[in-house]
C-alpha cells in the first residue's frame, strides 16, 4: 500500500489522541483539535489515482490536487471517511475490497484542515450525509457537515450527539436563567398535564447553557416527584418528550432534571 504524502513546513503529527479525546464531544474537546489541524495528518483511500503525481512522491500542498476517494457506505447513504492510522484504514480497505483503480489501494495524507475542507465538498446532506473519523475504531467520531464546518473554520463547538451521554460533573458550570419569552401556552398546558398524570409533585421551567454541551441557551424543566412515586425516571419522561418532539422553541430540545 502507498501514500501520497502533501508536505508543509512541519511533519504532520498522528491526529489519534486527539481525536479519541474528540469523541467526549466536549467543546473544549473539540477545541484540543481545532488548536491542532494544520499539525496532525489524515488519510484519504483513493479510488483513482492522482493525475500526475508518481506514487510515494511528496507533494507541495501548493499544487492542484484532484482527488477521487472511496466514500463509506452506510446505511442507503455514504459518508466521506478519513484516517489518522494507515494500519486502520488497511484493515478497513481490506474489508470493504477497496483498490485504487483496480490496483493495491492508494492513500494522500493531508493536514488535517484540508482534510477537512475536501470533506466538505462531497457532504451534500442527501446521499453523502457527513464524515467519519476512524471509522472501525473504537475512537470512531461522526460530524455533520454543519460539526465538520466548524472544526475546519476554527470554531469549536460540542458534539451533542456524544456530549449528552456523560453524566454532568460537579465540576462544570451550568448558567440558569429565566426564560427569554413565555412558553406558547398549549405546550405549556401539555407540560402541566404531563406533570399531573405522573404524579409527580410539581416543576419548574428555567433557562440553561452549559459551554461545554450546548450549542445555545435552552429550556429545562426541573421537576420533584411526588411521595409515591418510584417509576424510572427515563420512563416517565419518554411520553413528555414524544409529545414535544417538532413543537419546542429554538434550539428544539429540553433537559428534563429530577430534583
């Protein structure tokens, strides 16, 4: 197997730490990476050969590089996938039979930032539905197109999608507040229902931001069960949460907080 390997004015480092620290999904990080993407390398499989470049010859990143890579099927869709090991994307290419126009498989190793970048022009929401980093690996991360924009502009934000699984620490700092507006009083009639069918002893709404999870302040509901009630609290909140889908103000989503 060979790589084209683009130079800088540095050796690219191996982006794996960083990534596998990544996929906390925490902003600060994510930031960890975005402070490193013109240091660390990622690997691209390549379906055809580069126009004009021998294989193993190093290139100026300067130069027009067209590049044909494999993209990772998923599901009905695909998405684009980059490497920061050779030995993981030799197992997967392996698997998957991938060649580079019928020949062993070809790798261009790129600074990450252009990594990035080149994802972004295959991401087009519809059939290629965003990046994968280490795919196969356990330090396996998704990006949307709208993550993966971000990181490559040098604006860390959290991975919601990874961040909501860790439990919130002691020591993070959570901002509360009033809301900015009152609730449209329908939802705010579906959430007193709620509260009185469950038995629970009764709620309040707050505003939250936590910079470490959140994209933007959100609605909370901090709610006190009542004396007899012992259900699980993922199963009491199920129903409130399938009734608000598609009908909560900006950003969308509520935090749901036992007291």
């Amino acid at each position: 197997m060979a790589a084209q390997e683009p130079t800088t004015d540095a050796v690219l480092h191996d982006a794996s730490a960083l990534i596998a620290t990544m996929r906390q999904g925490f902003r600060s990080a994510v930031q960890a990476f975005v402070d490193h993407l013109d240091k660390v390398g990622l690997f691209v499989p390549l379906a055809k050969p580069l126009a004009g470049v021998e294989v193993g010859q190093a290139q100026q990143m300067g130069d027009e590089l067209t590049l044909a890579p494999h993209l990772l099927p998923l599901a009905d869709d695909w998405v684009v996938a980059l490497w920061s090991d050779r030995d993981q994307l030799q197992t997967v290419g392996q698997y998957l039979q991938w060649t580079t126009d019928g020949e062993h498989l070809d790798l261009c190793y790129l600074p990450a930032r252009v990594a990035l970048e080149f994802a972004l022009q295959l991401i087009d929401d519809d059939k290629v539905k965003g990046l994968v980093l280490n795919p196969g690996d356990e330090s396996e991360v998704f990006l949307s197109r709208q993550e993966a924009a971000s990181i490559a502009s040098n604006k860390a934000i959290p991975l919601v999608g990874y961040v909501q699984n860790i439990p919130e620490q002691p020591r993070e700092q959570t901002l509360v507040s009033e809301l900015d507006a009152p609730l449209p009083p329908d939802l705010l009639q579906l959430i007193e229902h709620w509260v009185k069918r469950s038995d629970l002893a009764g709620y309040q709404l707050q505003q939250t931001f936590n910079a470490e999870r959140d994209l933007e302040p959100h609605l909370t509901l901090l709610v006190k069960k009542g004396p007899a009630q012992s259900a699980d609290e993922r199963t009491l909140i199920a129903p409130l949460l399938s009734e608000l889908e598609g009908k909560l103000p900006p950003p969308g989503y509520i935090d749901v907080l036992f007291e």
